[in-house]
C-alpha cells in the first residue's frame, strides 16, 4: 500500500514537470532526461513509471478527460439539452484555463501520433455526449430509433477537427465554442422530437446569429 502510494506520488510528480515544461518552453521538444532532471527524479523513472513521452503526454491528457468527465457527473441532467450544451462550454472552457498549455500539448501529441484520430479515442469521448442524448431520449427530447448514438459520435468527430483547427490557430475559443454548439445543434435536431424541437430551433437562431457576427467582424 505504501509503496503504490509512493508511486503514485512519483506519476504526479513527473506529470506537474512536463505541465512546467510546456508552460515554458512551448511546443515541448523535452527529453526524457530534461524530464527527469525537472522532476528530480533518476533518468531510469519516468521509463518505469510511463515507458516513453508519447505515454507521459498521454497521461496529461488523461487528466484533461477526467476533470471534463467530472464536470459531467456535476451536470443537473433533469434537463438533458441543457445539460448537452454546458458540456460543449465546459469542453472549451477547460481549455480556456491554460491555452498555451494545451495548445502545445496537443501538438506535441500529434507529433508523436497520438493524436491522430483513432476509434479508441473517439469511442471514449463520445460517450460523454452519449449520456446527455440518452437521458434526452428518456425523457422524450429525442428519438431511439434514429441512431442517436451516430449523432454522439459524429458531435465527438467535429469537437476533434475543430480542436485541431484550434491548434493550427484557424479559429479562437470564442470561434470554437460557436461552431461547436452550432454544429451539435444541427446534429441533435436530426433526432429531435416534436417536444426537443422547439427549443433546438430557438438556440439555433441564437447561434446563426452569433456565428454570423463572428465571422463579419
């Protein structure tokens, strides 16, 4: 127990050095070594405890999932649209936090692969948007029979392209957290009901116009 508890404490330790390094530094080109010598640690422990960088960025991202599933679980789903678009806020907000941070996170990420779209991931984070569209259907906002789960993963596929347009610098969080929930609008009205309809359709309006202005200033 002491032991696992120690190790534990060594992860975190090596995880909040690469947090400093990417602070830092930017778009991180750390070594293991630079790594090791940030956390004080020997050069052997960050192989033992995560293997390679790749797992080490995997790990703070890890963490991004995490905090973004917590908010979820804080989410009042008595009201499931609601509750759909305080995630996609949250979503981008998280990033908002710290954007250079993850900015260079995900491009270092991507420069080792890992980022590259793979089912895994995208099974994963799907179901965050999959719990709000169940609880839409139980509570009838949305429709069983018409592949609500496909709208939950086609919501996840435009969050991922929009984050690497994001990271590229071709759109702003404001930009983001527009185009997403416009998106997941037009995706959620696919199965909407007659009872979800109409409030869809009114954050609809709400969103052309915002998306509208944004893109003439």
């Amino acid at each position: 127990m002491l032991r696992e508890k120690h190790k534990n404490e060594r992860k975190q330790q090596i995880l909040e050095a690469a947090r400093r390094l990417i602070q830092k530094d930017g778009l991180p080109h750390m070594s293991m070594r630079e790594l090791a010598i940030e956390a004080q640690v020997s050069l052997k422990t960050p192989y033992n405890l995560f293997g390679s960088k790749a797992q080490v960025l995997g790990a703070l991202l890890e963490s991004f999932s995490v905090r973004v599933e917590t908010a979820l679980n804080e989410l009042d789903l008595r009201d499931p649209i609601d509750a759909l678009y305080a995630l996609g806020r949250l979503s981008v907000q998280e990033f908002a936090r710290d954007p250079n941070f993850y900015r260079s996170l995900f491009m270092a990420l991507m420069t080792t692969g890992e980022l590259l779209p793979s089912l895994r991931n995208v099974q994963h984070y799907t179901t965050f948007w999959q719990r709000g569209i169940d609880a839409g259907i139980a509570q009838g906002f949305f429709e069983s029979r018409r592949h609500p789960d496909l709208v939950a993963r086609h919501i996840q596929v435009m969050h991922r392209g929009l984050t690497e347009l994001w990271i590229e610098g071709g759109i702003d969080l404001e930009g983001f957290e527009t185009e997403l929930l416009y998106g997941m609008t037009l995706s959620l009205l696919a199965v909407a009901t007659q009872k979800g309809r109409p409030q869809l359709l009114r954050r609809l309006r709400d969103l052309e116009q915002q998306l509208d202005r944004q893109i003439h200033e």
